[in-house]
C-alpha cells in the first residue's frame, strides 16, 4: 500500500506529460495544414485564380477572396481555409532578378503583383494555427 501511495504523484506527472505531447501533436497538425494551405494558395496558378476571383485586382487594392483549398486526406476536425488580399501591382523587390531588365524605351519589362496570403488550420481538438506571407508573382508589362 505504502507503494500506490507513493507512485501516484509519478502516475499524475506521466498524465501531464502525455497531455503536454498530445497538445503539441495537435498544434503541430494544425501548423501543418496551414503551412500547406498558405503554400497552395502561394501557387502562381492559384494565385491567378484568386485574383479573378477578386476581379480586376490590378485596380482594388484592398480586395480580398477566401476559399477552402482542395488539400488531400482532410477528416473532418483537420480543415483549412486561406484568405487572399490583393496588396498591390508595381515594381518589382529591388535586386530580384528582373527588376534590371528593360525595354527599348527604358521602362521595366516586368512588374509585380503583390499578395498577403493568410492561411488558418484547424487540428485535432480543437487545436488552430495561422501562417500570413506576402508574395509577389512577376508578371511581363
């Protein structure tokens, strides 16, 4: 008897550890499928598609669209959803690799076309992660 005494403050701590790693399984699942989502939506066909989606993006800045991407082997706790915000259309990051590159007349070739994309997944139990990026996709004038 002096032993279940004994053994059950180490019962109670393996408890905690096991909620303590369940918890980090969950958040981790969660992480995983909005990087995933946040990665889907960073696609340039994607990103075409949302901008259509947002319609004439290359004049309402400010526009956004959501959707649920397709990702695969989803259960029904494990879901993600990305939200798409047109940013704006201009010149290109200085030192990528085409903002030097110009036409005959001296004016850019390329511009860019600039998104936030935020990316929300849900795990188990109710565990949520969020990952925002900016992304720029390199378009010919």
């Amino acid at each position: 008897a002096l032993q279940l005494f004994e053994a059950g403050p180490a019962l109670d701590a393996v408890i905690a550890d096991l909620k303590i790693a369940g918890n980090y399984k969950n958040a981790e699942t969660a992480f995983s499928i909005a990087d995933t989502a946040a990665t889907y939506a960073s696609d340039p066909v994607n990103l075409t598609t949302a901008c259509m989606t947002i319609s004439a993006c290359t004049n309402s800045t400010g526009s956004t669209t959501s959707w649920t991407p397709p990702l695969i082997s989803l259960s029904s706790s494990n879901t993600a959803t990305v939200r798409v915000e047109f940013l704006n259309k201009g010149p290109l990051p200085v030192g990528s690799i085409y903002d030097a590159d110009m036409d005959a007349n001296g004016k850019p070739k390329f511009s860019g076309v600039y998104f936030n994309v935020t990316a929300y997944g849900n795990g188990p139990n109710n565990a949520k992660a969020q990952i925002e990026t900016n992304v720029v996709q390199v378009v010919s004038n």
